[in-house]
C-alpha cells in the first residue's frame, strides 16, 4: 500500500495544467463500443479508474492503440462477448464503478450487457436503479443474480419511449442515452443530467451519426439510427481537479495559474470559491489565484444568516468538490455549513481535520458546520488514510497547509483520480514524496 510523506508550511508558486476528466472519460471510452469503426480519443488522463477501464475493453476484444501521450484510438469491431459470462470478467468488472456503463452499449449493439456489482469509493449507497429502470422502459428484459450480484440486460431490438428519471444520475443518463442512440423510433428522457460530460458525450455521438437534441437541457429527444461510425474526440479540462488547485492555493497562501480550464464549461465553480472569500481571477482561458497572504472571508447570506454550501444536479455545486470546500473553509475567517446531499458517508473524513486541530461539527451524515481559524491557529501534521479519492486529496491539501510532517496511506485511492499528482505539486514546490 502506497503512502505519501508530505511535509507542510511551504508556499507553491506557478502555474498547473489539469488533467482530462475523469468522469467524462469514464463514458466516452463505453461509446465506443457503439461502432466497428476507429474513434480517437485524446487529453485521456492516465490514472487508474481510466486505465482499468481501458485493460477491460481490451479484454472485451478492443483494439486499442496508444498514439501519444493521452491520446488513443479504438476499434470494437470483434468483440469477444464470451467474456462477459466469464468469472474473469466478474473480477474485473467490481474493480471500477464506471463498467456499469458499458451495458448501455452492448444492449444497443449486440442485444445484451451484462456486469457485476460495480465498486469504487466508499461514499455511501449509489444506486443502479436508475440505470436500469431506463433500460427496462426501452425494451429490456432485467435479470439479477443475488448470489453472485450480478444483473443482465437483453433485448432482441429496443424501441424508443417516453421516460421520466426518478433521478438526474449523470452515469445513468449516459448509459440510457447510449443505448437509445441505436433503439427503433423517437425516445425522450425528461430530468436528464446536463453535466458538461454528459453533454461532451451527446456531442460525441451525434459526430458518429446520432441525432440527440436538447443537449445542455434536461430533456433529451433522441431519433434512433441504425448504426453509428468513426469520430475523433478531445475531453475537457477535469474541473474537479480545478476546483482541487484553487482550494490547494488558498490554504497555501500561494499565487497559482491553473492553465486552459475552459472557463465556458466550470458553471458556478468559481463563484462559490469566491463566497469563501479567494480571489479567482480569468485571465483568457486562465485561472489565476493571488497569494492571500491576509487570509480569506467567508460571505454570510444576505440577511446575515450563516452561509450554505450544498451540491445540486448540474447547473448547481459539484459534489465531488465539497470535501475541498469543507477543508478550505477551515483556516477561513467566520463560519459556513456544508451540506452534502447525495451521499451519506462522505463528510466522515473530518474526524483526521479535527485530529488536525480544525473547528468542525459534524451534524449529521450530511451536513457540517466549519468555524474557520484564519490562519491564527495552523493545522499541525499527523498520520491519515485515504478514504476515498476527493476526501483523499482533500486531506492532501490540508497537509500541505499543516506545520510539520505528515503522512497519507492508502494512496492508491488519490491515484484513482489524479495523474502523478505528487510529480506535478513537486513541480510547484510542494515536499512530498511517494514512499
């Protein structure tokens, strides 16, 4: 098990250039099983989820060909389906959460898709309800094995409806939408996620032959085709990592640039930062944080009362940032309640700030309430595990704010999300080390 050393106090100055996005990766490597044709895919972030991913396509009997650095193509044109009923597959597939949207597309092109229990971080229930409930309203027969927690679909041909999503699950939308591309008539999907992925992918497909309207909205009217073809494809900026450089500047009292973020596609990222008082500024297509050597204020509503920071469904606040805003929030001056509704064990990763010396009060599984020191009390070092990946760099940014050496085990869970990311804080002057 990996473990990081990290030793705190130092301020970071340059610029960082954020990686491809892993949540958008995640569903547009599944689209290419839609086609037989070769699609191109680049700015791939090489991190594990992603890479885990890829080894299971070539399984599956992709042809993948790595081009350069980040950039790839691939070609699902003989597909070893046998793979899916094997109990290698079983193996792989628990290991990556994002598998679960390589369904949609073996459904739509081949008349089944199978996969185990997906995996991934510890934050809580995710249900595939909504996965599943959608491909069931097109035309799927659902079956689950309880003993060996896996599920099915097949179908000899899907045909396109009207739907309503209980939920707007961004990989639930994607995995419908895929698999709807290749269904018979019109399909409509009402409260659909609109994440700038999602809207990458419908982007993505509709070069390859298919006709999504609607993109950027929540409602999605697709017109099935026959059969899709070749495109080439270039992901977004990660803005988690983004919204993870400005918090890691702020607590560091550093003057950073966080290159090319695509400033059309952050939503309201910036603003909330800014109700905590950091000073985010655009320059082009440019983040630039000045060093808040005077510290940051929190803003409070506009009748006084205490400010809120919740995550909401695209276009509202992110949740995998909410464990950045929470740590950053504690070396603040005044107060804010963070309040995370999607997942209910996300927040319990404050128990090592309090050990830190940070002033929070956890609620309830949701909802926590930081008392910002404003940098008159440090956080001091300590030992921690990683949790999960967000809280993971989470606890990553308040060590390197932290007076002293501290260490970060389980660091397999960060590498999940962040290319080489002890490499590229090095390369801003942060002390840390790969042990």
């Amino acid at each position: 098990m990996g473990t990081f050393k990290i030793e705190g106090g130092h301020q970071l100055k340059g610029s960082i250039q954020p990686q491809g996005a892993k949540n958008e990766a995640l569903q547009i490597l599944c689209a290419v099983l839609l086609t037989p044709e070769k699609v191109t895919i680049n700015n791939i972030p090489d991190i594990v989820d992603v890479n885990k991913l890829i080894s299971l396509l070539k399984k599956l009997g992709v042809k993948v060909e790595k081009i350069s650095k980040g950039k790839y193509t691939f070609q699902a044109d003989n597909l070893d389906l046998k793979y899916l009923e094997s109990d290698q597959f079983k193996i792989d597939g628990r290991g990556l959460r994002g598998s679960i949207m390589i369904v949609g597309p073996l459904l739509a092109r081949f008349g089944r898709g199978y996969i185990p229990k997906p995996g991934g971080d510890k934050i809580g229930r995710r249900r595939l309800d909504t996965h599943f409930e959608g491909l069931i309203k097109l035309g799927a027969k659902f079956g689950y094995s309880k003993e060996e927690q896996f599920y099915g679909v097949e179908a000899k041909k899907l045909k396109g409806t009207y739907m309503l999503l209980e939920e707007a699950s961004v990989t639930g939308t994607a995995n419908i939408v895929m698999a709807a591309v290749l269904a018979e008539g019109q399909t409509s999907i009402y409260n659909a996620a609109c994440e700038p992925y999602l809207q990458q992918l419908c982007k993505m497909l509709n070069r390859m032959g298919a006709k999504i309207s609607g993109v950027g909205s929540n409602l999605l009217v697709i017109d099935g085709v026959d059969n899709l073809g070749g495109t080439e494809h270039t992901m977004l900026p990660d803005m988690i990592e983004i919204g993870s450089w400005i918090g890691l500047a702020a607590m560091t009292k550093s003057e950073l640039t966080i290159k090319n973020v695509s400033w059309d596609d952050l939503g309201v990222i910036p603003n909330v930062f800014r109700k905590l008082g950091i000073t985010v500024e655009k320059q082009g297509d440019d983040i630039h944080i000045p060093a808040h050597t005077d510290g940051y204020e929190i803003q409070s509503f506009i009748d006084g009362s205490i400010l809120t920071i919740a995550d909401a469904p695209w276009p509202g606040f992110t949740p995998d940032l909410l464990s950045i805003i929470l740590v950053v929030a504690t070396q603040a001056r005044g107060s804010v309640l963070v309040h995370q509704k999607m997942f209910e064990s996300r927040l319990f990763f404050v128990d090592k700030l309090i050990d830190m010396g940070a002033k929070i009060i956890l609620c309830d599984p949701h909802r926590a309430t930081v008392i910002g020191h404003d940098f008159k009390s440090t956080l001091k070092a300590t030992t921690m595990t990683s949790p999960d990946i967000r809280a993971g760099v989470s606890l990553l940014i308040a060590a390197l704010s932290a007076k002293g050496t501290s260490t970060i085990q389980n660091i397999e869970q960060i590498d999940r999300g962040y290319e080489n990311i002890d490499e590229r804080l090095r390369a801003i002057g942060a002390k840390i080390e790969r042990v």
